[in-house]
C-alpha cells in the first residue's frame, strides 16, 4: 500500500475512544446519501475522507452553473453531467481505498425499498418534503438510522430519525412533523435562495451525526432537533417527544408504501394516500384477502354487484370493527368521501398489520357503473 495512504487516518486513529476499531468500523459502513447537491456534496466528501468503506449516491440531476456556489464537489468542466458521475470522481480521486456506488435515478417509493435496504445508514439531502416524508417512511420499514438537513436562506436544521439504541427506537421525520405543511407555507431554495455556506455547515453536521453512529463514538442527536441561523450564529435546540399517532401515518408494509402517493399526500389533500382507484381495486379483489366493505346505510342505491363485499355503515364502523378479518380492507360509498373517513377510523382502531383503502371517488368513478 502507498504510504500516503496507509497513513491517511492516522489523526483518526490516535483519537482516545476512536481508535483503530472506529477506524475499521468507518471502514466497514455502508452509507447512501440522497441528493447530491448543497447538503448532499460537503456530507459526501466528508465521508469520502473519513474513510466510509462504501458510498451510494442518488441523484438523477446534472450540474448546471447556479449549482456552483454553494455544491463543492462540482466545477465549470462538471457543466450538464450527472451529479452521481461526477461527484464519484471526485470522491474517488480524494480517496482511491473506497468504494462509490452511483445511482442515476430520480427516488422514488417505486425504488426506495430496493435501493435503500443495502445501506447501513441513509443520509437525506433532499429539498422537498415529498421526498422527506417518502424516505422517512421507507427508513422505518427497512429499520435504518436517518441523517437529514434542511436549509432555506439564512437557517437550517438538523436531526437524526429512526436509531434503534439501547434497544429502543428514536423519533422520525413524522414525530416532529406529522403531516406537510399546506402547500406554498415553505419555498425552496430555488424560490428564496441561500448561502453555499450554510449549506456547507449544515451538512458537516450531518456527517458528523453519521460518522458517530457509523464509528459507534458519541451520542447521536436523537429525539432532537439542531437548528442553526448563520446571521447571528445563534443555535438552538428543540426536544421532540415520540408522536403515539406518528406510526399510523407510516405505511404499515410494503404493499402500502408502493401504493402511496407523496405527491398527492404533500399537496391539498393530506389524505390522498389512501385512495386507491378502480383499477387497483379490481387487482386487489383478485388476489384475495381483501375485503370490499361498503359503509353506506342498507338499502342505498346504486347496488353494487361486481365483487363479494360486506356492509357496515360508517355509523357502526367502530362498534362492529371486530366483524372486519381481513389483512387488506377497501371501504367505497357512494361519493368517495364516507369511505374516505371510514378508512381513517379504520386506520386507527384496527392492528397496525393491516391495509386499509378507500376507492378514490367512491361508485360515481367506478366503470360502467348502472
């Protein structure tokens, strides 16, 4: 080995408390950061240096010149290539020893499961609450720890979601914030602007956090929030307690998250997620173990005849909860807005094993319905 290299860590290693087993843990650490921009560029050429064995990187993105202030890991000569491809060889010329996964691709609940189940640790450099709310939710039903930053002008925020330590779990994304805030309360940074150097600090911390819980040294910032504002360097500190409701709103399975919309669920309708259409009802239905329960007063027409369902009306919904067996429910009406506040209810009274739905736009969008 060069000796430049073998010799790399040395500052690490002499450390009291890091060590050599840090040094090895750094080395073993699989860590994917999403977003490859102002947040995502000083974390990845932090844990590039460090030492983190193995690096993914998502991002579909390519550089443009208003990137260049604020994303170091990017030059004129980067101008319209893939951040992933470019910031890999960056990262891999700063430190030959590790290894840098590219994934070129826009993240999605269609692919989150799959990409993010082979990382240790996820780090969330996005800018937009759809992806946070959707990476959020996939970090908890894959079970991994969650870095994630935020910025907008002159302040950020920092915190660390979903730890599992000394046999408990730390808060998530939806603990502190349980649902997106209405749209057009928060601009991004394409509408307000900010300074590259507060992304820079922001997203030192963040690797910080991660290279903690990767090398096992320290406490990790759990069930807090770190907020910072650069204009007077003034930091502040949030507690956040464990939201009982927070993990009916994360999808309950695997199933539920590939059928949620987080579009939808960050637009007006805060409840989107749990309508699903006529199409994938009729999927469902034949697959089995579903059950289609209408929640209309008996005797309201039109009947419905294309699938075996059962009536409990929304009036009897919570009394009559332990008639309903089933793993997936589908509730319909008429209009689409009873079986909407059934699949709530549901929701909450039934075992958190369970899928509820309910038919988007009830019988009036169902096809060719008499």
């Amino acid at each position: 080995m060069d000796p430049m290299l073998s010799n790399r860590y040395n500052r690490q290693i002499l450390l009291k408390g890091f060590g050599k087993k840090g040094q090895d843990q750094l080395h073993q650490s699989k860590v994917l950061v999403i977003g490859a921009g102002g947040l995502g560029c000083p974390v990845l050429q932090i844990l590039a240096a460090s030492g983190i064995g193995h690096i993914g990187i998502v991002d579909n993105d390519r550089v443009s010149p208003d990137n260049l202030s604020r994303q170091i890991l990017y030059s004129p000569e980067n101008m319209g290539h893939l951040k992933t491809q470019s910031a890999a060889r960056y990262l891999q010329k700063l430190n030959p020893e590790i290894q840098i996964e590219e994934f070129p691709v826009r993240l999605s609940n269609k692919n989150a499961l799959e990409i993010l189940k082979n990382f240790d640790i996820l780090v969330d450099g996005t800018d937009n609450f759809e992806s946070r709310y959707m990476i959020n939710d996939a970090a908890c039903l894959l079970g991994k720890p969650l870095v994630y930053g935020a910025v907008s002008e002159f302040e950020g925020q920092m915190a660390v979601w979903n730890l599992f330590k000394n046999g408990n779990q730390s808060i998530n994304y939806r603990d502190a914030f349980p649902t997106p805030p209405h749209p057009g309360a928060f601009k991004n940074c394409n509408e307000l602007g900010v300074l590259g150097v507060l992304t820079s600090i922001i997203g030192s911390m963040m690797a910080a956090e991660t290279i903690k819980i990767a090398s096992g040294v320290g406490e990790p910032f759990i069930n807090r929030i770190w907020t910072y504002t650069l204009l007077n360097h003034r930091t502040y500190e949030f507690k956040i307690k464990p939201n009982p409701d927070s993990v009916k709103l994360i999808p309950k399975n695997e199933e539920a998250y590939l059928a949620m919309d987080y579009d939808s669920f960050c637009s007006v309708n805060p409840n989107k997620w749990m309508e699903i259409s006529p199409d994938l009802v009729k999927e469902y239905m034949m697959e089995g173990n579903t059950l289609l329960l209408d929640v209309r007063e008996p005797g309201e027409l039109p009947q419905f005849k294309d699938f075996e369902h059962k009536n409990i009306p929304l009036s009897e919904i919570e009394i009559r909860s332990n008639e309903i067996q089933a793993d997936r429910i589908i509730t319909f009406c008429y209009s689409g807005k009873r079986s909407l506040m059934a699949a709530q209810i549901l929701n909450k009274i039934l075992d958190t094993d369970k899928t509820i739905y309910s038919l988007e736009g009830g019988l009036l969008n169902w096809p060719q319905n008499d």
